[in-house]
C-alpha cells in the first residue's frame, strides 16, 4: 500500500519576488545554488536498492553497533535554484531493523525500544531547508518516533547527479545527524558494573540516500 496515496501533492510556494536591493552593506558574502543544478528542480523518490538509512550507536561502552531500516517509503521535491523551496517526507517501517543479529533485532523492534507492534511506523517530514555551503545543504525538519515528535537537523552532502544506462535520472546525497533517544521515550536503560550504559543514548542516524527523479503525470 502506498503510504502516501491520502496525502496532497506537495504545495510549492509560489516564486519569491525579486529582492531589492539593500541600504545597508551586508556583514557576510550569501552561499549562493549552483546554477548547475536547475536543471535537478523537481520530485524525486529515494531508491531503496541503494540507498541506507542508517544508525550507530555506542554498546557496552566500547564498541559501536550499526544498523539499518530496510524498508521505508519517500516523497522528494528538491528545487536547485530556490533550495529554501525543497521538502522532503520520509515514512520507515520499525519492524525492518536489521543489524545483523536476530536476537538483538527482536529486542529493538519490542517494547523496551520502538515497539513496533503498536508503532509501526516512524516518519520525518521536512519543515525548512538552507544551503550552508557550496554543496551542503542544512535541513530542519519533524523526527516522529512512538507517537512523540521533536526537530531535528541534518547535514545533507550533494555527492552529484547522472542519467543511468536506464535513462533514469539519478541524485546522490549523504546526511548525518545525532539524537538522544531518551527525547523520545526510548529510555530503556542497563548499567554496566562499571558505571555505564549498556547503550549510549546518542544514536547517530545516517541517510545514503540515491534518489530517482518522478516522471511528470500526463
């Protein structure tokens, strides 16, 4: 089932008027789009063959566990002359935590961590987007996890764009960022006898995301 089939297309803002010029002298230099990447304006949807959305979070102390979800649903629109107009919508699916260990698995997806049974889903919605570099861009948006949601801030890399053998059009990014998880009720917590965690509550999430550009309906 398409998670997205009730929702409404994305609302794009209409064009910004043309700015006038400033009395005052500016005390930066703006980062201004590529105008290479014009062209990229459009939605785009991630291709999960190969993409990875990730996490990694510090066990025991002193080792890192890393994981994946493996199914999950998208909604892109990226504008390449207006990147304050992009938005991005992300629907994952709980219960398709992988890390490789069955038993480890199970215990993330019941109710000591996401609980999946009642919260099958986790979902990030985009609410503001900049560039802060010349191939970084800076998006804020909503992180939902178990029916509590907080903002989040991820750092997107532009890692460039192709047409495939396909003649599909294709777009590579890598975003990072670092959450408590305790800011959403995933509070399950085992002491070590030294004194630790058995598992840090900074968990770092990673998206390696490929996304595939939307033919236009009609």
């Amino acid at each position: 089932m398409n998670l997205f089939s009730r929702a409404t297309p994305f609302r794009r803002p209409e064009p910004p008027t043309v700015p006038q010029p400033s009395t005052t002298s500016p005390t930066a230099t703006a980062v201004l789009p590529d105008p290479a990447l014009e062209p990229l304006t459009g939605e785009w949807v991630i291709d999960p063959a190969h993409s990875r959305i990730g996490f990694s979070v510090r066990h025991a102390m002193v080792t890192t566990v890393r994981g994946a979800f493996t199914e999950f649903q998208s909604r892109l629109y990226f504008d390449g002359r207006d990147p304050s107009r992009s938005q991005a919508e992300i629907v994952i699916n709980t219960a398709s935590v992988d890390t490789g260990v069955e038993q480890r698995d199970a215990h993330l997806v019941g109710r000591d961590f996401l609980d999946a049974r009642a919260y099958p889903r986790m979902r990030f919605t985009s609410t503001a987007v900049e560039l802060a570099s010349a191939d970084v861009y800076r998006m804020t948006g909503d992180l939902t996890i178990k029916n509590t949601t907080c903002s989040v801030v991820l750092e997107l890399t532009y890692i460039g764009h192709v047409t495939d053998p396909f003649g599909y059009d294709r777009v590579g990014f890598d975003g990072t960022t670092t959450i408590d998880r305790s800011d959403w009720g995933l509070t399950y917590s085992t002491r070590l006898a030294e004194g630790g965690a058995m598992v840090s509550e900074k968990v770092r999430l990673q998206f390696d995301i490929a996304a595939i550009r939307t033919p236009p309906v009609g």
